[in-house]
C-alpha cells in the first residue's frame, strides 16, 4: 500500500520511511507543505502522516485545502505532545487520527494499520478471507490454517491491497499506483509477474484475471 510522508525533519523522515517500508508501505516522502498538498492532491495514496508544522504551508492549510477539495485521504496528523489545541484543530480540518511527538514506531504502525482495517471494515487482528490469512507484523501467509509462507516486499503490499479490496476489479495501473513509490519505474509486466507468485503460493482460484478489465480477489472471484 502506497503512503505519504509529509515531515521537515529530514533525520526524522529518513528513519520513519525505512521503518514504513520494512513494514510493507510505499513511501513518497515531502519535505514541505506545498509540495506534500500537491502530492496528496495529483497522487493516489492509502493514507498519509501529516506534522503540521511545516514550512511554506502548514499541515493545518494542507489538510483543510485536500478536504475541500473533496480529498478523503486518511490523514495521521502529527503534533507536539502537549499541543493539545493542535489536535483539536487537526480534528475539526479533517483528520482521522493523531500522533504526539515523540513517539514510538510501533504505535505509529499500530495507528495505521488500525486506521486502514477501520475504513475497509476488517476490525479483526489479522487480515483474513478467503481461507487465506496474513499476518501484518511477520509478513507471512497462511493457507487454510497451513504453515505460513514468507512473502517478499512487493507480494506482501500487493496482497495486502488486494485483501482489503475483496471482490473488486483492480487494473494493473490501479495496483501499480498503490504497490510503487512515485520515483520508481517498474517493468509493464511486473504487476503479473507478481500475480503470478501469488497464486503459486496462494492457489490459482483466488486472484482471478477479469480480460480487459484487471483482476479480482476471493474464492468467489
């Protein structure tokens, strides 16, 4: 799944999108408001950690310009800790949750990956459907209650969006936007050469291909 990083910090920002992306995100990283509002408005994203204060735009403006603009990103607003009119304000923009400043990665993770499972309706712990199972934390898959299997980075992200998107058809360039960062070029034949390892691992029936359409996923698919 594809997430945006908007943060100044540049220490901070680097070590938060190793984490992320070891935990199985796509990370596009801003460095300032203007161009994290641009990202977030021309760019298609799962979901977004916001601090809100940055240079040449505030959070505040960015957030509040996306929502009037109809953009319904989840948004992770980032504030100091004991700024507590901040996370009203953050709130009241628009935003779905917060995190004070420090913090650890682990909450942060445990955060979004509540967020993202409460907006698809999947509450449960693990991600699970199908007969398939995929623990977040390990990125492993589990088959019928089989021995799980290690997944790669790339087969982990594109699972994941497909779980949280059952029955739905996804084009190769739906996926593409939400498995890539921006800055990566990607071969045109890599969304199915991935769908193809996926279904060595998973069972040929579960990830169907919709001809001139794209593919779906669930036993029903």
């Amino acid at each position: 799944m594809r997430l945006l990083l908007v943060e100044d910090d540049v220490g901070l920002s680097r070590s938060l999108k190793t984490d992320l992306e070891r935990a199985g995100f796509a990370v596009d990283w801003a460095a300032d408001g203007e161009v994290g509002e641009f990202l977030g408005a021309t760019e298609h994203y799962d979901i977004v950690v916001l601090d809100l204060g940055l240079p040449k735009m505030s959070g505040l403006e960015v957030l509040k310009t996306w929502r009037q603009t109809d953009n319904h990103v989840p948004v992770i607003v980032l504030t100091a800790r004991d700024a507590w009119h901040e996370k009203v304000d953050g709130f009241k923009a628009g935003a779905d949750d917060y995190l004070g400043k420090p913090f650890h990665i682990e909450e942060l993770l445990a955060r979004i990956q509540a967020l993202l499972k409460r907006l698809h309706g999947r509450m449960q712990p693990q991600l699970s459907g199908s007969g398939i199972t995929l623990d977040e934390d390990t990125q492993t898959v589990s088959v019928d209650g089989e021995l799980s299997t290690q997944l790669t980075a790339i087969e982990f992200r594109l699972l994941r969006y497909f779980m949280l998107h059952p029955g739905k058809v996804l084009t190769k360039t739906h996926l593409l936007e939400h498995v890539y960062e921006s800055d990566s070029d990607p071969a045109s034949n890599v969304i199915e050469v991935y769908i193809n390892r996926l279904r060595r691992k998973l069972g040929n029936d579960l990830i169907a291909t919709r001809r001139g359409q794209g593919y779906v996923f669930g036993k029903s698919a």
